[in-house]
C-alpha cells in the first residue's frame, strides 16, 4: 500500500503559493473573483490532510493531531495580529474598534474563534486569518468524524449540501463572518464543502496510483484545466457569479491532475515551489503590508505600488517564514516530542 508521507507533491506547493498571490492580488484589485483561491486552498487542504493523516503510517493520537495542527497555524496568526494592531495604532493612533466589542473580538482572535459565527458585524483585525480560524475548525471535524473507512457518498453529500445551501442563501462563494439562520456560519459552511472535495480527491489520487497510470496527454489536460480555472475567474460579467459553484469540482480536477505530475505543466510549476513553502506567510501577511502601502497612496499608486507591495511582501514573508513561522513550528513540535518521550520513560 502507497505510504502516506512518501510524496512531495511539489506542483501542489508551487500551486498553493501561487495561489497565495492570488489573494494578495485580489486584496489589491478586488474587482474580480480572486477570493475563489479560500476554496482552492481547502480542497488542496483536503488532499493533504487525508495525505497525512488517514493514510499516514501510523494513528495519530488527538493530542497529537492538535499539537501538529495548532504549530502550523497558531505561531504565525498570533504574530501577525501583533503586526496588525501596532501597524493600525501606528498609522491611525488608536486602538482598532469593531461593533460587537474590541476585547471580545480580540479574543475571538487569540482563540481561533474569529470565524465561527460569534461576530455579526464583519471582518475583524487580520481580516484573512477569518478562514485561519475556519481552517483550525474544519480540522478538528476532520479528525473527529472521517477516516479512512468514511463513506465517499457521505462526503460528496456533505459539499453539495453545502453548496447547494449557498447557492440558494447567497448564490455565489464571496461568503465568510455571515451566519445563515442567525447561527450557522458561512464561512465554515463554505470551507467544509471545499475540504470534503479535497478527501474525495486524495481518494481518486490513491485509487489511481494503485492502476499504475500514466496519461500521454496529461499535458493537454494541465493546459485545458488553466483555461477552465481562466474561464471561472474572469469571464463573468461580475465579481460574485454563479460560476463560483463549478469552482471548487474544477479545482478537485487540479489538484488531481497536478498531483500526479505527469505533464509538462506541472513539472515546469515545481520551480515556485518556494513560493508554496512561504505561502502562509504570504496570505497572514498580505493585509497588514497593504495597508501600510494604501495609507502612504491613498490615491492606489497604481504599478509602481504594486510592484512594491509584492515585492515588500514576498521579502516580509521569507523572513517571517525563516523568523517566525519555522522557528515556532519547529520548537512547539519537539517540545511536545521530548514531553511526550519522558511521559512514556516515566511510565
């Protein structure tokens, strides 16, 4: 049986990265469907996960799991809300308000409850850490209620219910802080449709391994797949559409085909591989370095500020990677190992 830690999947990192760029982009010229990229993210999260964990070699106990989970995303979230707030007290000489209370909010923030569906009045802080708090969520029902033995039916069920529900509530995926009913949350909604694709996507990927397949025309594909995922975010005669439904089964259709790397394509996108390995550093620190632009060129500074924001960015997420994210990640893991190993010596 195919051991589920013994592939990279670099195009699928390079993927991610340059997705990551996608939303800065989005957050720079938000008059197009750049947000489709949450959705992409949590179908690639889907596929990695069930990677990792349902067919890892070994059964991971829930402290584990957390320990994993919470080193990947907490370190860097945290340091990026202390970013945002002396940046926003820098540049507007307060403290960042928000309707439903700025202690309440703030903790929300601290406990990853940010998007949950206990604030009302929108985005709050580090506004793109809402789908942090949705993701830290979707991971614990992810470990809680699927494994290996989980019914296909039951996952397909649960994303298109899912996204049957927004298509007759919203009728598009620009959905994230709004509840449906006053108590379900969109957000979560949205990213548990979009990681149960991404399961059923690892699935279709070890299936086909076990076939032994390879494609003559899996360049072909790549190349039809880009011009689809073109098609979905800019031929539409507005931002929200809904075109935003076929968005997540074409990026099922990606992730899979890219996984394989077969084609030109995707053996040709390995080399921004670096660019998936900062990819959260770029989506936590995107909003703060914007800001920070927008404050100094109110008027937009147009390419000259673009090429600055990216490059800013990419320069601020590397060394947040190298300072921050990997250094933490790192030390809470064996931190949690040498803990782990004397617990069991002294048993």
């Amino acid at each position: 049986m195919m051991s589920g830690r013994a592939v990279q999947f670099t195009a699928l990192d390079a993927l991610r990265g340059v997705a990551a760029m996608g939303v800065a982009l989005f957050h720079f010229f938000p008059g197009w469907a750049g947000y489709l990229a949450v959705d992409f993210f949590f179908v690639l999260s889907g596929f990695i996960l069930s990677h990792g964990y349902l067919y890892g070699p070994r059964q991971l106990s829930l402290r584990e799991f957390l320990v994993h989970r919470l080193a990947r995303l907490y370190p860097l979230h945290i340091y990026a809300l202390g970013v945002f707030v002396a940046v926003a007290y820098w540049l507007h000489g307060r403290w960042p308000s928000y309707p439903d209370g700025t202690v309440f909010t703030l903790v929300q923030h601290l406990l990853l409850l940010n998007n949950v569906g206990l604030n009302s009045e929108g985005l709050t802080y580090n506004e793109p850490s809402w789908s942090i708090s949705v993701e830290f969520v979707v991971n614990l029902l992810f470990f809680g209620f699927v494994s290996a033995r989980t019914s296909p039916l039951l996952l397909a069920a649960v994303a298109l219910v899912g996204f049957a529900l927004m298509g007759a509530l919203t009728g598009h995926l620009d959905v994230h802080y709004q509840n449906y009913f006053d108590y379900l949350n969109a957000g979560l909604v949205r990213c548990v449709s979009s990681f149960s694709l991404g399961i059923l996507t690892y699935r279709l990927y070890r299936w086909w391994q076990s076939q032994t397949r390879a494609s003559s025309a899996a360049s072909w594909v790549e190349w039809a797949l880009v011009a689809m995922v073109a098609v979905v975010l800019f031929a539409r005669p507005h931002k929200t559409s809904a075109l935003d439904f076929v968005a997540p089964f074409l990026f099922m259709a990606v992730v899979f085909v890219f996984a394989l790397e077969q084609g030109w394509l995707s053996n040709h996108v390995r080399r921004l591989a670096h660019l998936g390995k900062i990819s959260y550093s770029i989506y936590l620190n995107q909003f703060v370095v914007l800001m920070v632009f927008r404050s100094f060129w109110p008027d937009g500074g147009g390419r000259l500020m673009l090429l600055g924001f990216l490059g800013v960015l990419l320069v601020y997420s590397y060394a947040t990677f190298y300072w921050v994210e990997q250094p933490a990640r790192l030390y809470l893991r064996r931190k949690f190992e040498r803990n782990r190993s004397g617990a069991w010596n002294n048993t």
